[in-house]
C-alpha cells in the first residue's frame, strides 16, 4: 500500500482547483500554508539561509495544524504538520527495493594507492590508454550515518525505507518525514517525475548526538526506565530511524545528504536523462534535497588524491563524523559500460579513513599531576588502536566532565582520536556496564606528594598546592623548560626526567646543567652513548633566546606568545624581572591575571635564585634593547614561511621574524607582506606570485633580519 491511500485517492494532488467540497476557502488557505512552510523550511534547514523570522515560520505552523485539526480530511501526505511524528507501530513493514541498494567496494590504502588502484582499474575496463585524457570523477564524502531510499510519486514523498539486506528494506515512512531536510514534496520549477528515488545518508551532526546523550543521561539519572546513550551518531541516527513511535524520532535531531539514484520514470515514458552523476546532484538540489558542498568534480588519479587530503584535513571541523571519501565515475554512459561485479557497482570506490573511535574497557582512574599543579584524572584503557595509533590513556579533563559522563572502572567506553587532539573518553556504554564500581571523586589531597589539593572558586581544576615540593611538578617543570620551543634539551625526555627526580640527582632546573656523566651513566638502561648524547644536548641548549628562556620557566599564564611580548618590551630579563605591575601591563598581550602572575613569581627568592643559578650554569641569551614605547621593525607586517629552508628550520626563521616584531601566518591573503620561500614550495608560492607579493628566499631573509637587528650581545653575568 502506497502511503497516498492512507489519505485518500485526491491527497497526492491536493489544490487542482477542482475542490467542490464546502469549505474551499480553508482548503485553499491550507495549501498555500503548506507551500509557504516548504519554501521556508528548505530556506532554513537546507540552504541555512531563513527568509522569516522563527516566530512567523511557527505561527503558519499552528495555523496549518489548526486548519488540519478541524478538517481532517485536509491533510495531505505532504503537509509539513506531518513532520512532529504521529503513529506508534508494532512493527515496521517491509518492502522490496525495486532496484537492489548495493553497498561499495572499498579501499582503505594509503591516499595514493587508494585513489590510482581504482584509476587504473577504470581506466582498463574502459580501454583507456596512458596518453588518453584523465577519466573525470565526482567526490563525495562518505557520510557515517545509514543509506535511505525515498520514493516520490507525482512529486510526494510516499515512502521511505531502509536498506535492510540491499534487496528487502523496512518502510520507515512517519519517520523520515520529520527530517525537515528531506522535502514532502518536490521543489522548484522542474516537472516531478511520476516516479522518483533518491538515495542518500541520515544522519546526526556531532552536536545534534551531543545533545541527545546529555539528555538521555539526564533521563536515566532521574530513574526511567529503557533509557540508554548512544555510542556514536551513526548509532543514535540508526536508532531514532527504527524508533517505532514516530513522535520520539521527531525529536531526534537526524539530517540527510542526498548522493544518487534508484528506480526512476524511463525516459521513453517522459522521466528526465542525465548525462552525469554531477547533472544528476544539481538536479536533486533544484528539488530541494542537501547535497554536500564539498561535492567536486576532478580529474584522474591526482584529482583523487587530492580531495582525500583535503578532506582528511577538513575532516574534524565538519560538523558531522565521515569515514572516508566515495569516488564515482562521473559519466553515466561510462558507468553503464562498467556495470556491476556481484553486489558492487565498478563505477564507485569508497576510500577509507582510520577510525577515530573505538571501543575499549576502563581498567583505572587515576590522576595526574601537571606543571602547575592542576590534576587531572585520566582513563587507563586496555590498549586500543585507534585515529592511527595505539592508545592506553584518555583525559577525562576535570572531575565535572568525568561525572557528567559517569565514567567508572570497568565501563565500557567510546575513545575519540581525531587529529593530532589528545584522545577523549566520549560516552559510556551504560548496558554494558557489568558492576557498579563506585562514582568518580577527585581526591582532596595529591596523590604524589600528599599536599592539600584545592579547588579555587569559579575554576574546574583542582590543584595540588605542593608547588615544586610535589615531584610530579618538579618533573613536568622540568620537561617544560626542556621542551622544543623553550630551551630544547633535545635528548632528555619524560622516561629521563622521570628517573632523574626519582633518584633525586635532579631536584632543580640548575641542577639538570650540573648533571655529571656519571650520574647518567649510573641510571638503568643507560648506554655510554646515550649519557653523551644527553650532555651534548644540555650542553646546546646553553644558547638559546630571551623568549625561550621566559617561556621554559614556566611562569603560570605565560606562554609561548606573551614571552616574547615581554623580551621584545623589557629586552633583558633584569628588566621583565624587576617590572612592577603597572610596566607589565604596558606590554601588548598582558593583562591584569598574568602580570600579577609576573609579579608573584619573581617576588619568590627561589624563583630569582633559580634564574641566577642558571646563567651561573652557562645559559645565555642575546639582550636587546628595550623596544618599550618605540615599535618594532616589522611591526604590522605579515610573512608566510613555506617549503624548506635551506639551514634555518621553521620555528627558528618564525622566531627572527617575531622578534623584529612581525606576524607569522599559515596562509598567503591579500593582506601577505612577504613570503618566504624554499625548496619545494608549493600553492603558497603561485599564491604569492599570482597576487604580486614580494618573495625572499633564506638569503633575502636573513639581509632583512641583520638590516634590522641592533643588539648588544651580553654574556650572562655570574650570579648576582
Ligand atoms: S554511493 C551504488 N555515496 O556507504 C553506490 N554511498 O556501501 C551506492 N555512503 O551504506 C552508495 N556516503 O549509505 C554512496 N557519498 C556516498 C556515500 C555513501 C555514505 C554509504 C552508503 C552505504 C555505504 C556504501
């Protein structure tokens, strides 16, 4: 049965003017009401770009819903009231797809392999040789959510079904119809086809599934029954479309990406032609369903290639989860000559990304000390391999996050990696928790050194106020200063420090540039070569920057960009050191909380004897003048570094930039002074060129550093 008859023989074609019945004014009313809501429904939900305000759009709803309350058999299978959910079913009925939903081959190869196996692939089944053109493909991304079918009959939604196995699907009707992205009805100036089938992807935006488990957490603290969380969209998405009352799917925040075809009116029976996948998208736009932008059309394996970079990079900011990139042969004639192996068209390849969430099993919580004392409690997973790497640890950020998701030992757990993020425990699987362990409390003293750990009003974190008492801080103190963009004592690392503090050969910063070789040599595991390899690095970082050694101290709130704020205002550190809170607050970037910072952490003897014992030590750094009051050189100009230099690195070219007072950017604008370039450089160069802007290569660079540079190199003094 066709979802028409359940409203009537005249429903699908409602306003054809032939209306003898009495109440011909409302139903005419009704139908521009209902007109009226799907233009301005598809303004709002699928262009973003709402025409009326939210109040107006409500107010033709409730008139509609009014008008359809007191007649009835008004309503229409396209009336957009439909969209609030209605009927509880006992079970979904099932329906053959008239033409099979295939599923798509896969590559999970590395971005070129991946994207020329199926370039040479296609380019031999269609008898193309080396010197014909490239084959022209749509990209698309591969939505993580599930594939739907919808059937228009004279322009209306009539059904909508799962993929089931591909041959057999659940019609999923009521359901579908609440996503305000899929239209009731066809849009635009184009004639509907008596029959039409458009496939795509339901789905739920990260924020949508966000918000769904917040609320179902809420609702199973408060004790009802049957609730449970979603592990990811995909799951929530696939649950609210076989959710059987169809008023609990309305309040799921599901959405939907058109990207193909099913059965369609053939063209000798007056249905439309394409001649290519792309055609076919801008039509199944001009009918009003999303299609996502980043859509493209390339050519050949290196246009391939090219968007499964772009999109792995894009790939976190979307608003919603992908798991790879789909690439179709663009030309519907050639993807008819290619046909079908079993199940799978030849035309398409779906081409994979690394998950970024797994599942995995807490085995502890335990809390870390960081720097400045701040602990943080944090999952001890089973080893899990996931966003590329094998992870055994998830922040679960402060003790509000980890109850707010209820995380305990021996949960089940959903752990995010994306990018170069650290991973996260995202939710819990509350079904399969097995035992109650106990509810997650912060500690109220530190767990390494035993000190008080306190909360300060109106912050998340609690903190351990042993200061460099506690060896957990002494530790990351110490890693901190030794980090690459502070001092960089390249070879010593946390397992290093570790075993530093631990024997208590090192308790200070000067102690680390006291560090003898033998005392290395007599550590575990410690190879003569290894010992030499240290003290050459301590013994290089002696050299370093004013901003380095700001930074390295770390100084609370002071970071990398406010420590070179304050050496290019003072110029030496005697100055950043002595500066009262009124100086301070000259420097750009400083502001009440860091310079009180500032001026806490210098007012302590230990810190100042700290600073001294380390020039004593041989740490040195070029002072400057103090440029406090006059402007820098390059103040107000923007460079962009791209490709490799032949001797500076990256961070050490930035670094004489920003001390002339310049701004380093990622990417080359209009507003680009200059660019400076080396070997390899890429788009950023025919960038710069194609808007005429001035390019240094590392020799350029450093005549424009020594034409600027007027310092006094300083030896460190002995200790004051
Ligand atoms: S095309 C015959 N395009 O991936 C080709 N599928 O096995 C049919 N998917 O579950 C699929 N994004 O729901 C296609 N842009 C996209 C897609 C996509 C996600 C899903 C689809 C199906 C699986 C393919």
């Amino acid at each position: 049965m066709s979802t028409a008859d359940l409203f009537g023989s005249d429903a699908a074609n409602p306003s054809d003017g032939s209306d003898a019945s009495p109440h011909h004014g409302v139903a005419s009313r009704a139908a521009a009401l209902r007109e009226q809501l799907h233009h301005h429904g598809h303004q709002y939900y699928v262009l973003d770009a709402p025409t009326i305000p939210d109040a107006e759009y409500d107010r033709l709803f409730k008139e509609l819903q009014a008008l359809e309350a007191a007649h009835s058999e008004l309503i229409t299978p396209d009336s957009p009231t439909l969209r609030v959910g209605g009927g509880v079913l006992d079970k979904f009925p099932s329906v053959r797809h008239v033409v099979p939903m295939l599923s798509i081959r896969t590559e999970t190869d590395t971005e070129a392999t991946g994207a020329e196996n199926f370039d040479t692939r296609i380019r031999k089944e269609l008898g193309l040789s080396d010197s014909d053109a490239p084959v022209d493909y749509v990209a698309e991304l591969k939505f993580d959510g599930l594939a739907i079918s919808l059937r228009y009959e004279s322009g209306i939604l009539v059904q909508a079904a799962t993929r089931g196995d591909g041959e057999n699907g659940e019609v999923v009707t009521e359901n579908i119809r609440t996503i305000e992205q899929i239209p009731l009805k066809l849009m635009g100036a184009l004639t509907a086809p008596s029959v039409l089938e458009v496939r795509g992807e339901v789905y739920m935006t990260r924020a949508g599934f966000e918000a769904l488990n917040e609320r179902q957490r809420e609702r199973i603290a408060a004790g009802e029954k049957g609730e449970k969380t979603f592990v990811n969209p995909r799951n929530a998405a696939a649950g609210a479309v076989r959710q059987l009352d169809s008023k609990i799917a309305a309040q799921r925040p599901l959405s939907f990406f058109a990207y193909g075809l099913g059965d369609i009116t053939p063209a000798e029976e007056g249905g439309p032609t394409f001649s290519t996948h792309f055609d076919l998208l801008m039509t199944l736009k001009q009918w009003g369903f999303p299609v996502a932008e980043q859509t493209a059309c390339v050519q050949g394996a290196a246009g391939l290639v090219d968007f499964h970079q772009r999109m792995g990079q894009a790939r976190d900011a979307l608003p919603y989860d992908i798991d790879g990139v789909v690439y179709k042969v663009n030309s519907l004639a050639a993807q008819r000559q290619l046909g079908f192996v079993t199940r799978e068209p030849r035309w398409a390849v779906a081409h994979k990304y690394p998950a970024q969430e797994q599942l995995t099993t807490v085995l502890a919580i335990e809390v870390q000390v960081g720097r400045t004392g701040k602990l943080t409690p944090v999952a001890k997973l089973a080893p899990v391999f996931v966003g590329g790497v094998t992870v055994t640890n998830a922040t679960l950020h402060n003790e509000t996050e980890a109850r707010r998701k209820d995380v305990r030992v021996g949960d089940t757990v959903v752990v995010r990696r994306a990018g170069d993020v650290i991973p996260e425990v995202v939710s819990v699987i509350t079904e399969k928790r097995l035992y109650e362990a106990q509810i997650f409390t912060m500690p109220h003293t530190c767990p390494v050194c035993g000190s008080a750990a306190v909360r300060e009003e109106g912050e998340a974190d609690y903190r351990c106020t042993g200061g460099l008492f506690c060896s957990a801080q002494r530790k990351q103190a110490i890693l901190h200063f030794a980090h690459r963009r502070a001092v960089e004592i390249e070879d010593l690392g946390d397992k290093l420090v570790e075993q530093l503090v631990d024997a208590g050969v090192v308790n200070t910063l000067p102690d680390v540039y006291r560090l003898s070789f033998d005392a290395l040599a007599s550590l575990d595991r410690m190879a003569e070569k290894s010992a030499n390899n240290v003290l050459a690095s301590i013994e290089k970082s002696k050299q370093t920057t004013l901003p380095r050694f700001v930074f390295g101290l770390g100084i609370r709130h002071v970071g990398e960009s406010t420590a070179k704020a304050l050496a290019h205002h003072f110029g030496t550190m005697d100055a950043i050191m002595d500066a009262t809170v009124d100086q301070l607050l000259q420097v750009a970037d400083v502001g009440p909380i860091v310079a009180l910072s500032l001026r806490t952490f210098f007012d302590q003897p230990h810190n100042r004897e700290v600073v001294a014992q380390l020039r004593a030590c041989g740490v040195t750094w070029t002072e400057g003048e103090p440029t406090a009051g006059a402007s820098l050189p390059l103040a107000g100009q923007t460079f962009v570094l791209t490709g490799t230099l032949p001797t500076l690195s990256r961070d050490q070219a930035k670094d004489m930039l920003e001390t002339l007072g310049a701004k380093v950017a990622g990417s080359v604008s209009k507003k680009t002074h200059c660019v400076v370039a080396g070997a390899e450089a890429g788009s950023k160069l025919d960038k710069a060129q194609e808007l005429g802007i001035k390019v240094l290569d590392e020799a350029g660079l450093l005549a424009l550093v020594a034409a600027h540079t007027n310092t006094t190199t300083e030896t460190s003094k002995a200790a004051e």
